[in-house]
C-alpha cells in the first residue's frame, strides 16, 4: 500500500515536471537568428525560453510539439496572445539553418505557409530556402 501511495506521488510530480519543461522553448531553437521574409526584408529575431523578440515586439509562446520526420526535426508552437500556431523546422542536420512555418493543420507542422527563413550564422535567401525546404515530407 505504502510503495502504491509513493509510485503515484512519484508519477504526479514526474508529470507536473515533463509539462512544465514542456512548455518552455528547447535550448535548440534558442538564440539570435538572422531571417528574411517573403518580401525580401532582412531582420533578426531572438528566441528565448518563453518569448520571441522580433523588432523589438516581445511575443510570448508555449512550445508545445517537437517530432522528427524522414531526417526533419520541428518544434511546434504556439503564440499565447492569440493562440496562433508556428513551427520551426530543421530540413538539414546543420542546426544553423531552419525554416518558420505556418502549418496547414495542428498536426503537420512541416507543411504550410513560410514566414521567415532562418539562419545563426549568415544573412539567409528566402527564396532559395523555399524552393530547397518548403513542405518538406
């Protein structure tokens, strides 16, 4: 009766945990980015933990997927002010390079709209990445 009580508080306080980890942004998609968008602009965006600064507008999000499909990593997630959805996506084992998606549904995040191509290290092509990675399957 005793081990049951301690596996059940053990389970709670190991769930409470995962979710709370959860909802934090994972140390890979953390950072300065240089991005470009559709329109050719150029900015840089920095993504922490809970939040995303871009011109400097501080957005706050909830990371609330990460998967791995046919050699594609992506992080889902989701904006707390209006609850929209976005997801960063990996086409290549370089961690430098990604892609900020708008999925066409909440459970594909590699298929959708590209808002901004990204990069760590150098100014990226936002057309060139689009041809190269969009709806990547």
């Amino acid at each position: 009766m005793k081990n049951k009580k301690i596996k059940s508080l053990l389970l709670v306080v190991l769930s409470s945990l995962f979710i709370l980890i959860g909802c934090s942004g994972s140390p890979k998609i953390q950072g300065k980015w240089n991005v470009q968008d559709a329109s050719g602009e150029q900015k840089t965006i920095e993504i922490k933990d809970k939040t995303i600064i871009v011109n400097e507008e501080e957005y706050e999000y909830t990371q609330n997927a990460v998967g791995f499909k046919n050699g594609v990593s992506y992080y889902g997630l989701t904006r707390k002010d209006n609850g929209g959805t976005f997801s960063i996506v990996f086409p290549e084992k370089d961690k430098n390079i990604a892609i900020m998606l708008i999925p066409d549904s909440d459970d594909d995040y590699l298929t959708g709209s590209m808002l901004f191509a990204m990069n760590r290290k150098e100014k990226p092509d936002y057309k060139k990445y689009a041809e190269e990675y969009l709806n990547l399957q």
